[in-house]
C-alpha cells in the first residue's frame, strides 16, 4: 500500500472515531457540564493510553519474546521517543487542542442540533489548512484548495440557512472558535508527527484532562454522575485517545493540510449518528449546505500532487521502511519498520507525495 493511500485510510479512521464525539458528547452534556465532560473526555484517552503502556511493559517482562522488537513503553516497533525540547509545542497542544478546543465544542454544542453541530466541525479542516499554508509553510494543490473552499462554503451556508436550524449565532461562534483551536494543534502536532505517536497522546490526554479537572475542582463545577463519568471514559478513550494517535500516523504520511482536509469526512459520520441517537432529521433548506461539504470531500478524494522535486540532506529519528527515501547501511539488518536517528543524503526524483516530513519544498 502506497503511504498517501496508509494515511488517507488512517484519517479516515481517525475522522469516524472523532465525528461520533458530537452526536455522543451532547447525549452526555444532559448530565454533565461542558468543562467537566471535556476533563473526563481527556482523561478517558489518556488512561487507556497509559493501560497501553502498563500492558507492554508488563508483557516485556513477562516474557521478551512476546514483546520482541518493542520497547517496554509501548505495543508495536520501537518508535522516536518525545524529547526535551518538544515540552513547548507539547504545552502548546495540550492548551489549544486538549483544553480550550473541546471544552468550546462541548459550549457550542449546547447551543445548536447534533446534525448542525456535527457538520460545523468541518471548518477545522479549511482552518487548519489556511494555517499550514500561510504560518507553517506547507504546499495546497488547486484540486485541494477548491475542495477547502467548498468545505468553507457548506459550513457557512448551513449557518444562513432560512428556517428553524437549532442553531443561534453563539454557538456557531463557539464551534469556530474550537475549530480554530484544532487547526492550531493539527498544525503544531505535525512537529510531533515523527515521534512516538501514542506517547504524545498520552502525554496530551493526560496533560489536557488533568488541568481541566483541576480547573472544574477550582470553579466548583458539579461533577456528572458515576454512570455518565464513566461513559464519557469510554468515549474519551475512542474518539479522543485512539482516533488522535490514527490522526498523528495519518500527519506523518500526509502532512498537516492533507490529513486535515481527508478528516473533513468525520461530521459527516456525526450528523447521521445524530439522526440515530438524537432522532434528528435534516431539513431541504440544508440540502444546498451538505452538497457543498459532500463535493468538497469528494474533489479531495481526487486531488493528486506530483512533480520532480528535490530533497536536500536531512537527518532526523522516526519511524521507517527501507523505501526509496531510506536506503540506508545496518551492521546487523533489524526487522522493519524500526527507528533510529538516520541521515538522508541528497535526492531528486518524482512521485504523487503530500508535505509529509520528507517533503517540505518550494513552489514556484
């Protein structure tokens, strides 16, 4: 399997994980207020994330077969470890991505339907992409930009739609407020893309949940009842904790913009989750908004970037398979995929490729 297909399929995973969170978190907001469903949400991916780590470190030493060519942190190869310097785009991404972003979904979602509150979220994938190219300095193809302008366009005539939407103008401020807020984490996680995808989510969760618990504490917030707390756990652990780590793999392979764009079909999932769970029906006044979302993902899916391009030395530590960016000498050839620092020397060549951490170049 190529690695754009690997990453548009982890996206996809990652975006129908995360699209449930809508539909579910505002069946949980009956019981729960906003700041202390978004701490258990967190903390519900963290804790799972770190029952990852307990088991692997338990079966290295039970029996180092078992865990053979792992470390005793986490399942699966040896990956990058996080290392002192990411602490500030860590801190960074815990703030934006862990605390304000869901806590102003969860917000807005009181505000507005499930089926509008799920499809608003798309916004994060044009946010995120007008980040990555205008701060982050990642390149948008024209079939790619057309479908971020038809994403941004299907969200916001959702929003002018005439007749009753469930939806006030707050919270549509809200949800774009929080969108914003991932698209600034999607873009500072891609610094983070080459670590150990599952350590820095367990660090996020955990950093995210904790602060926001502390902070719910302070406030005085009520905390839910047990039942409701410990299905927000669950949820918190799927579409927070495993859809996150699917998300990071997807920004390897993709790049911030692409991964971002590929995401845009988890609303999608939501809105009709919200039709089952929340007995929600779409209005004909919507039809014009979800055609737009739905040409936007569609011309994504057929977006493609090639074209000779130059790599210029590099040396870094991820994750990888001796492919044609990494023809590299071992005393003693390892199992693959492994992880250790490497070099890359000089190379030019052509092949369709996303702005991935191996090709970051100029445009004329």
């Amino acid at each position: 399997m190529s690695p754009l297909r690997k990453g548009a399929g982890l996206a996809l995973g990652a975006a129908a994980l995360f699209g449930a969170s809508a539909p579910l978190s505002k069946l949980l907001l009956h019981d729960a207020r906003p700041l202390a469903l978004s701490a258990l949400l967190y903390l519900g991916a963290g804790l799972a994330l770190l029952a990852v780590r307990l088991v692997a470190r338990l079966a290295a030493v039970l029996g180092p077969g078992i865990a053979g060519g792992q470390t005793a942190g986490d399942l699966g190869p040896r990956e990058a470890p996080l290392r002192g310097g990411d602490r500030g785009v860590l801190a960074a991404v815990i703030l934006l991505g862990g605390v304000l972003g869901p806590l102003l979904m969860l917000l807005g979602l009181e505000r507005v339907s499930g089926v509008a509150g799920s499809l608003l979220l798309n916004l994060e994938a044009p946010f995120t992409v007008v980040a990555a190219v205008l701060l982050f300095g990642e390149h948008l193809g024209g079939g790619e930009a057309w479908a971020a302008a038809l994403i941004v366009a299907g969200a916001a005539s959702l929003g002018l739609a005439p007749g009753d939407l469930h939806v006030n103008r707050w919270g549509i401020a809200l949800l774009g407020c929080a969108c914003a807020c991932w698209a600034l984490d999607n873009n500072l996680s891609n610094r983070l893309a080459l670590r150990d995808p599952v350590a820095v989510v367990r660090a996020k969760a955990l950093g995210a949940g904790t602060f926001a618990l502390a902070l719910a504490l302070a406030l005085r917030t009520p905390l839910p009842q047990p039942r409701t707390a410990l299905l927000a756990l669950i949820v918190g652990a799927l579409s927070y904790g495993l859809s996150l780590v699917l998300a990071l793999r997807a920004q390897r392979l993709l790049g911030a913009a692409q991964q971002a764009l590929w995401f845009a079909t988890g609303p999608f999932i939501g809105a009709l989750l919200s039709m089952a769970l929340l007995g929600e029906r779409p209005r004909l006044a919507d039809a014009p908004a979800v055609l737009l979302l739905v040409a936007g993902v569609a011309l994504l899916h057929r977006a493609r970037h090639s074209h000779r391009h130059r790599h210029e030395g590099l040396e870094h530590d991820h994750l990888h398979v001796h492919d044609a960016h990494h023809q590299h000498a071992h005393a003693v050839p390892p199992a693959e995929p492994h992880a250790h620092p490497h070099g890359h020397e000089p190379l030019e060549h052509e092949h369709p490729h996303a702005s991935d951490a191996h090709h970051r170049h100029g445009h004329r």
